[in-house]
C-alpha cells in the first residue's frame, strides 16, 4: 500500500485507545451517498494488488490499509493471537445483529477520517470482511464485493512462509509457522463462506489471481463495468506496483510459491481443501 501520513500510522496502532476511538467518532462525518466496494478473498491472494490498482482510478478512494485497522469495531484474527488465520476464531468476527446498526455507523464515522469523500466510489480491503458479507451490504447500502481467488497451493504456502506464530497462540513456542495443513484449511474455509454468503449480496463479482495477472485490462474493464464507472484509460501490463515493499509488475507469482512445497505438503494440502481444488481447477494429483 502506499506510504500512510502519521495521523494514519497512529490510529493503526492505538486503535484500542476508547478516547481516540471516541474522538474520531465525534470528529468523523456520516458518510452518505457512495458506492462502497469491498474487495474480499483468502490472504495472499493478491487482495492488496487489486486493490492499490484500482485507488489509481480517478472515481476511487482507498483507505490505504486494511479497514479493520482504522477503527475499534470490527475484530481482526491478530486481536485473537491468529494472525492471517481468521478461520480459527471466527465466531469472534461475527458482528451481532443488536449491536450492527451502532457498529456500522462509527466505522463509517472512523473511516471518514481517512477516505477522499470527495470521490464517488470507497474502497475497502480487509481480509477479515469476507465474515461481514451481510453486514456491509445490509448496513453500507450500495456495495460491491469483488471477491478475488487464488491457487489454493500458492496461497496456503505463503501463509505457511509468512503468518509468525503470535505469543498468545496456543502454538507459540512449540511451531515457527502453522501446520501448511492449516493454511490450506483457512483458504478452503475462505471460499466455503463466500459460496454460503455471496447470494447476501446485491453485487458480487468472483474473479481469479490467474486471470488477473494475465490480462489485467481486460479484468479491470469488467470490474469497472460491474462497479458502474468509467473504465482506466491507461494499461496496467507494464505498470509497477510496491506490495509489502516489493516492487514489481503485474505478474502471476504462483510458480515461485508451489517451486517450494513438497510432495507432502501438496498431499496435506489436498486432503484440507480438495473439494475447492477440484472446484476451481487447482488440484495437482501425486
């Protein structure tokens, strides 16, 4: 993500302080009359690149980090001790419905702090909302959920490679990653609650990593279409972006991530999530 101002870095880190939470709501706006477009899917799936590409558009705000980080009412796996891993405190994420209405009028309150409201269309990108389907789309109204997948293996070994164990998890101290097992399960677990959810949705567009790096234009002109703006005037073929301060172009990285998994690991991976490997066309047969 682009480079966050110091008010920005901030409320990141003391997004558990009431009284700043507090000032942010007295201090923030309602905001009304958007387009909200949440783009969802499995951690490293790419969710960040997608959504750096399209703040570049000219109708299109960004927060520049994940929501969940910019405000005290929308629990993220890491408050929990599991981090990338947000399948194993679930329950946790859940927003009850008593309490919905109030939640989503200080996210919104928060957030205004940190979006351009003078443009039309909000991006959002937490990995955490994909649990929040309903929430957002009954309580944000005009919303846009772009759900981006990626080839379970390359997914499920850069979580394996780069979700440390927190202190506070129960595997803290006995692993120095989780179990590629539990990777491949998050991932599947991921796309399971998207299939039971998508049709909670007004709009929903499913796109894959894959097509995205192949043919970035032609994916970003139906995401443009879906929205209801104008489509980039510019290509994005050649284009560098910086994502977790790697720069490179739009490319598809999945050969690098399955150059590293074993035999066994693609066996357990298979066996956590092959209904959704077999769905999607990923499965590698050993």
């Amino acid at each position: 993500m682009a480079d966050k101002p110091l008010f920005h870095r901030l409320v990141g880190r003391f997004r558990k302080n009431k009284a700043l939470m507090s000032f942010l709501d007295i201090t923030g706006s309602d905001i009304q009359n958007k387009k909200w477009v949440f783009v969802i899917g499995c951690y490293n799936s790419g969710t960040t690149l997608l959504e750096q590409v399209l703040s570049t558009h000219p109708a299109m705000s960004s927060l520049l980090d994940e929501g969940v980080v910019l405000t005290d009412k929308l629990r993220r796996p890491e408050d929990f001790a599991w981090r990338r891993m947000w399948h194993a405190c679930e329950e946790e994420m859940k927003i009850r419905e008593a309490e919905a209405p109030e939640v989503a009028r200080r996210v919104k309150r928060h957030w205004s702090h940190f979006y351009d409201l003078k443009k039309p269309v909000l991006l959002e990108k937490s990995i955490a909302n994909t649990t929040r389907i309903e929430f957002f789309n009954d309580y944000f109204k005009d919303t846009y959920f772009v759900h981006l997948v990626r080839n379970g293996y390359a997914v499920a070994e850069g979580i394996h490679r780069k979700a440390a164990i927190m202190e506070g998890n129960p595997m803290f101290g006995q692993e120095e990653s989780y179990p590629i097992e539990l990777c491949a399960h998050q991932w599947a677990r991921n796309l399971e609650l998207v299939e039971q959810t998508k049709a909670k949705a007004d709009h929903f567009l499913e796109i894959t990593y894959e097509d995205f790096t192949e043919e970035p234009d032609k994916v970003l002109r139906e995401i443009t279409e879906f929205i209801g703006v104008k489509p980039f005037r510019n290509s994005f073929k050649n284009e560098v972006f910086s994502v977790h301060n790697v720069e490179s172009s739009i490319r598809n990285m999945n050969g690098k991530s399955l150059k590293t998994l074993s035999d066994e690991d693609i066996s357990l991976i298979n066996k956590a999530a092959l209904p959704y490997l077999e769905k999607y066309g990923y499965l590698i047969k050993i």
